[in-house]
C-alpha cells in the first residue's frame, strides 16, 4: 500500500495484481485484478491489457506455488524451463531472481520499491531516541556476521546476539517466528540472565535488490521487546522500515532502540 500511494504520488496511476490467497488490503483505491501467483498467462494478458510497462514487487509471500499449478506462457517456457524446479527447491533469492527473469520476459521492467519509494528506506545511525552501547554493539557485529553468513547460503536474513552469542537464525519462519523463539528461551531460563540482545537485519550478500529488501515494521519492535531485546540493527540505505515514524514511537515508548548499520566483510559494523 505504502509503495502504490507513492506510486501515485509520483504521477503514475498504479494497476495493482494482488495475489490470492496472500493480499489482505483494501484495493478498491485502486485499479486492481486478484490473481494467483501461478498464473503467469493470467499476468501476460492482464500486462497487455491494462498496457503496464514497469512492475514493482511488494509485501510477502507466505507460500510458494505448486508446480502442478502453474500456468505459464510460451515465453516463460522458452526463457528457462528447467529453472521451474527453483519454485519447490531454491531459496528465496534465487526464485525471486527467477521470478524477475519470468516476468522481464513478459515485456514489463521490474523496479525496485526503493525506485518508487526511497523515503521507505533505513539510514545510518539511530531513528529514536536511544542508541546502542558497547555491550550492544558486540552484539551488533556477532548477530551481522551470523546474518551474513546465513545470508550467502540464501537461507535468511536476520540473526540474534544475547551476550556476544548468536542465539537464533532467521529460517523460512521469518522474523516474527524467530523472535517469539527467543522469547521462549528467555522465558525457559535459557539465554544468560541480565543480557538481552540485538536483532539484525542485513541484505543477503549479491541479493538482487529488486525484491525482498529486508523490512522491519511496528510489529517487528514489539515482538523484539517481548523477546527482551535491547534494540534492533538494519542495514542502512538496504531496509525498508515500514511506518517509519509509528516504529520510531514504539521503539521510544518500549525503551528500545533501532539504528542504521553499514556492516563491513566480516560483519562488524
């Protein structure tokens, strides 16, 4: 939503395909279809009739399609047919390259969100009003360089530090998933009492940056202070912070801080 209405504030008059079974906003805003993200001769007609020239990739998918629902066009089965099995097998990073690849073949350029709404982006240094300290950035550079290494084996993008230890990887669950995780450890009496952590967030190394930017939202501040966290680090100018300042009061309100990194080639920051 934050990406059409900036989008239409830049001009353009956005045609929104969202996806069943995944899409839960209101889109009657907005020109829209409801499609099935197997439908890529669904998407071939719908680009030609509504004449849509760019396409930008936007919000999550909680599923992947299956094989045996897949419509394709002559065009995505001449481009790469045997890259089909990246939809059951590949990781994220390198279905979403193939997905862009599909889609680029259909005649549409895919932009970045950022291409559209840059304002969404996370910058250097800290949004609220608290920072982290020595023991926090400790923290900081473990949880970076667990994220990077997680990151190049294109399994997830986020990682926890309580106390200088990596403590959780971000899987196919998610960041919410792998906070509520945490969370049952501290609960448990099983991470070290008196220290609380960071989250980090960082694109994966070589990740096309047209889809699946890292993004942390409201909701990702509140379940970091329910794990007990003492703050969250993204990666600056690479995440989307979604609802800037209602993560900014949230984290002010929670005693939480969230700050901007610029990790180096071995995760310190």
């Amino acid at each position: 939503m934050l990406v059409a209405q900036a989008a239409r504030h830049l001009g353009h008059d956005p045609y929104i395909l969202a996806i069943q079974g995944e899409s839960d906003q209101d889109w009657s805003g907005f020109d829209h279809s409801l499609i099935s993200i197997a439908n890529l001769s669904g998407f071939a007609k719908l680009v030609r009739r509504e004449a849509i020239g760019s396409v930008v990739l936007a919000g999550g998918i909680g599923r992947r399609p299956n094989l045996a629902d897949i419509r394709p066009t002559w065009r995505s089965l001449l481009a790469s047919p045997a890259s089909l099995r990246l939809i059951a097998s590949g990781g994220d990073d390198k279905l979403l390259r193939f997905a862009i690849k599909v889609l680029e073949n259909e005649g549409v350029k895919v932009l970045a969100a950022q291409q559209v709404a840059p304002d969404l982006l996370g910058q250097a240094g800290p949004l609220g009003r608290l920072r982290p300290d020595k023991t926090d950035l400790k923290d900081i550079a473990a949880a970076s360089e667990a994220a990077l290494a997680l990151g190049r084996l294109d399994i997830g993008q986020g990682a926890i530090s309580v106390g200088g230890r990596v403590v959780a990887l971000e899987g196919l669950e998610g960041t919410d998933a792998m906070l509520a995780r945490v969370a049952s450890l501290r609960a448990g009496n099983r991470l070290a009492a008196g220290r609380r952590g960071v989250l980090v967030k960082l694109c994966k190394p070589g990740q096309d940056e047209r889809a699946d930017l890292p993004s942390i939202g409201p909701a990702t501040v509140t379940n970091a202070h329910a794990a007990g966290l003492a703050g969250i680090a993204v990666e600056a100018g690479r995440t989307l912070v979604l609802e800037r300042e209602h993560v900014i009061g949230e984290a002010d309100r929670l005693g939480l801080f969230v700050t901007g990194i610029v990790p180096g080639p071995e995760g310190t920051s």
